[in-house]
C-alpha cells in the first residue's frame, strides 16, 4: 500500500495539476492532504473540486479554518486573499471545509496513520520544525505514538524516524518556503516504511499571472524563489 501525500496547496491549480499527474503516474493508492487547501492563490473552487473527486483524506490547515472564522491572525496579505476566496467559494465547498476534521486517526493494513496540520498540540498553529524533532516532541504529543505522524503546515519538506514513529511533512504544492521553486509531495510506502520526496517544475507564470487580477502582486513573485 502506498500513499501519495499532499499539503498547503493554497488554491494552486497548476501546482496541484502537476503533482497529481505524476501521483497517478506512481499508481498510489490514496491521497492524504495535511490541509490549508486553499488561501494565496486562485482557484480555491477548482483544486477543492479535483481533490474531492480523488476522495482524499483531508486535515483542516489554519487557511481553511480562516474562511469561516474571522481571519486576525493572519498578515495583510495572507487576509486579503482569504476575503477574497471567501467571496469565491460555493456554498458547498465553504461547508466542506468548514467540515473537515482537525486531526484524522486511521488504521490503514495494520499501521496506525495520524495526520495534523500543524502539530497534534496545537492543530491550527503550531509549527513543526523537522530538526527539532525528537522523543520529547512524541511524548508531549501522543499517549501512544503512531506509527506515522503526517504534518503540514511550515511549507518545509522532511521525514525522520523517532523512536518507532516516522514523521513526514511533504513540503507545500502550492508555495514551497525552501528556496526551491518546484511543487513538492511525498509517497509513503507502508511495507517499507520508507518516503520518497519529489520535487516538480509547473507553470508559475500562470499562477503570476492570475494573481495580478486578482491580488497583491508580491504573492505570485514569492513563487520564483521558493519564499
Ligand atoms: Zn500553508
């Protein structure tokens, strides 16, 4: 069994587009999101719409918990583009991620799966780095520690084995903050235990150029510089 994993695709269709290709070119055979569907960029309608259709797995990221909360903590841009997202939405994909869990817990053949946005301490806010990882972390965090924590969220890739647990983050799809432009994701393979990063190019004049519609210029230039 092997899972393609996804995170903070921020409404990034072409980002999301790329990935998904190459997920089915891998032949996984689930799709875990570790959240913030959607908040930056443009098409927060159209990647809710093509990561339902695949019936993904999905966490609730701080962004999509912005949508129907009052968005205050976020910067003046970050809350510009999920008022204007808000005002994007269908009803429907609204209520789908005003109804997506904060935290999912799941049995997949015999490995026990834990998926968070941030961190299971602070689902919504906290910020994992993966250097800081160690056995403490999993004891503040789990009475009993899962055999893979997947986290989000700091648009950061890793995964490391602490003690019995592996923790992954697959970096961001839709706004990678490493300094490499390219989309990133992950596959886990659950008989290995083992996770493969990848790294894709797509099409950011694209995304630049759908942001200068429609919002502040600095988030479509951020893209290039993987920031
Ligand atoms: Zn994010």
């Amino acid at each position: 069994m092997r899972l393609g994993l996804i995170s903070d695709v921020h409404a990034n269709r072409p980002a999301l587009e790329t990935v998904l290709d190459a997920l089915d070119d891998a032949g996984v055979d689930e799709l875990f999101c570790a959240g913030d569907l959607i908040g930056y960029y443009t098409w927060p309608n159209e990647v809710i719409d093509l990561l339902r259709e695949r019936e993904m797995t999905a966490v609730k990221g701080n962004h999509d918990a912005g949508i129907s909360d009052t968005p205050v903590r976020f910067n003046s841009v970050a809350r510009q583009a999920l008022e204007w997202t808000r005002e994007q939405l269908t009803d429907e994909n609204r209520a789908f991620l005003a109804g997506l869990p904060e935290t999912v817990r799941e049995n997949i053949d015999g490995h026990d799966i834990y998926m968070v946005h941030g961190s299971p301490r602070r689902p919504l806010e906290e910020y994992v780095n993966g250097s800081s990882i160690g056995p403490a972390f999993i004891e503040s965090c789990f009475e009993e520690a899962p055999d893979v924590c997947i986290m989000g969220h700091t648009h950061h890739p890793y995964s490391h084995k602490v003690d019995e647990s592996l923790l992954v983050n697959p970096g961001s799809v839709g706004q990678p903050r490493d300094g490499d432009s390219r989309a990133s994701y992950a596959v886990l393979d659950l008989e290995e235990m083992s996770v493969e990063h990848t790294r894709l190019e797509y099409d950011i004049d694209a995304v630049d150029e759908a942001v200068r519609e429609h919002l502040p210029s600095t988030l479509g230039e951020r893209l290039y510089h993987g920031l």
